[in-house]
C-alpha cells in the first residue's frame, strides 16, 4: 500500500482540509484507489482512514509522523520509485479537480460538493476512466 496526504482549503484559507490518498496494489499488480477527507492532519484522522482500508505488510509513505503511530516498523519512510507513484496521482487529482488546484479562483465552498468531486474522481479510477 501506498498512501500520501495533501491539503486544500473550504471557504477560507484559515478552514484547511486534508486528503490522505491511498493506493492498494494486488499481487497481480492492480491499483485500487482509496481516500479520506479530514479537518485535521493527525493520527486519529490517519486511523479512521485506515479503518476503510484492507490489510497489508507493508506501507509506502512520506515522513509524516502520523504513519509512524499508526503503522510502526510496517511502515517505509524513504523516497523511492513506489512513492513516485502516488505523488502522480496527487498530480492527477488537482489537475481533475479544480477545487484543489492552488492559486486559483475555483475553491471548494462546501465540505459535501468536495466530497461529492473527490468520489467521482476516485470511482473513476477504480472503474478505469
């Protein structure tokens, strides 16, 4: 599993989101695709995230210090070509999503309307659009 976290803003730039983005890869090596949108960057948000997320041996994440408590030694904490991947799919969803996409007029203005967009974008890339 790889996971990652960015943040964007509802409203006002003082009213921060975070998005925790997950991806499970099979042994056959088929992405799936998971999210969580939380107020805060903390371990009790990374835990309820992990709650909806299958069991694995090993995690690929960056340096937070959220994924240490949640996941200790399971937990792989260095830059490599695996965590390339899901700093793509950060790419990809703010270049989809205009709400996320810093400097810019578009802006979230509701909790349920970033919600609604981030499921769309991540049902599509489960289906494969």
């Amino acid at each position: 599993m790889i996971m990652d976290e960015l943040y964007t803003f509802i409203g006002k730039k003082a009213k921060r989101y975070y998005l925790w983005a997950s991806i499970a890869v099979t042994q056959h090596g088929k992405y799936f695709y998971f999210y969580h949108l939380s107020r805060y960057k903390n371990a009790g948000a990374l835990f309820e995230f992990n709650q909806q997320l299958p069991s694995t041996d090993k995690i690929y994440c960056d340096g937070c210090f959220s994924y240490d408590k949640i996941y200790g030694s399971k937990a792989s904490m260095e830059k490599s070509k695996i965590t390339n991947v899901i700093e793509n799919l950060n790419s990809q969803i703010r270049d989809k999503i205009s709400y996320l996409v810093r400097r810019t007029k578009a802006h979230a203005r509701s909790y349920e309307w970033l919600d609604n967009r981030l499921a769309w974008f991540f049902v599509n890339k489960n289906i494969g659009k």
